[in-house]
C-alpha cells in the first residue's frame, strides 16, 4: 500500500488536491482514499490531507500512517510540524520552500540524515506565476510525478484536465503548466 501524507494550511488547496490524486488513481482501477483532518475549521489553520492507494480494498480508515511520501504545503509547517512522525527509512519528503535545499536540510535539524530524501520546490511562486495565485496543490503533484514516477507526466496531466473540467480553461491550461513548471523545478 502507498500512504501520502499532506502537510497544508486550510485553503492551500490539499484536500483537493488529495481527492484529484484519489479520482485520477482510481481510474487506473486501484483502490484509492483521500481524507483530511482538520485541528480547527479555520481558514489559515495547520491540517493534514490523506491518500492511501492499493491494489486491494484498503480496510484501514485510521489518520495514523507510515507514509511514503510526505508532502508540505506551507514552507512554515517543516518548522513547526513534526513532518518525519512516523517516517520509514524510504519515505520521501517533497517540500514546498524559496530556500534551497541545503539551506533548508540545514535549518530543519530532522532533516539532515535523511537529505538524499528531501526534494524542494517553490510551489507557491510556481502557483502565482502561472496560475495567478499561492494555492501549491497542483505543483506539488507535478512534483510528486517526477519524484514517485508513478504516472508518465503527459498521462497525469491528461486525467488532471478531466479533474478540473469544472474550471474555466484558461485555469485549466494555467494549472498544466504549473504541473509541468514544478515537474521541471523540483530537485
């Protein structure tokens, strides 16, 4: 079973982003789930989004996981969170950051024996330039897509578009580059 962990603030766009990585696996025929839980309601507050993926029907509907991909959202929260809680020797940490990668490992003391696992990205400046504002969740799965190599990028931005064919489609376009921005940024 794969189990991704999102680190975000309410609005940054994870649980959206959760249940189009949900919609898009479970038409290659897995089995898929994407949940969030909330510490308050509020717009701005600390939450964690959720996706278990598997070949079989998934029993778990337990919050507690051992991820193999730890995704944040909110540059702040590698600060404050505890975003290596229940971490394996193989779980990959995609952060969303303007410092650079040594910079970063350097300032996040939990990090530093597990940097051949780390991969940053600004996916807030990717958001704003192409999209026209700070919500990182779909740079942060073009991210995912190059580190996890789960889809062929053309294939996942091809589902993407039938995710978000409810946007009009200048966002729509907007939000495939972005994917495909961060795919190119993420180191």
């Amino acid at each position: 079973m794969l189990e991704i962990r999102w680190h975000s603030r309410a609005g940054q766009g994870a649980v959206t982003g959760a249940k189009g990585l949900g919609s898009i696996v479970a038409e290659s025929g897995k089995q898929v789930q994407a949940f969030a839980f909330y510490g308050s309601a509020k717009r701005g507050a600390s939450m964690t989004a959720y996706n278990r993926i598997d070949d079989k029907v998934i029993i778990n509907h337990e919050k507690y996981m051992s991820p193999d991909f730890v995704f944040i959202l909110d540059p702040g929260l590698a600060f404050t969170d505890d975003i290596t809680a229940n971490g394996k020797d193989t779980t990959k940490y995609i952060i969303t950051t303007h410092l650079s990668k040594e910079d970063l490992i350097s300032s996040v003391p939990e990090l530093q024996d597990i940097k051949d696992r780390v991969f940053v990205l600004d996916c807030f400046q990717i958001a704003r330039d192409t999209i026209g504002k700070a919500i990182p969740n779909t740079p942060m799965l073009g991210a995912f897509m190059k580190v996890s190599g789960m889809y062929e990028l053309d294939y996942f931005k091809e589902k993407m578009v039938s995710v978000l064919k409810k946007l009009p489609p200048n966002l729509i376009e907007a939000n495939m580059v972005a994917i495909q921005r961060a795919y190119d940024e993420v180191h």
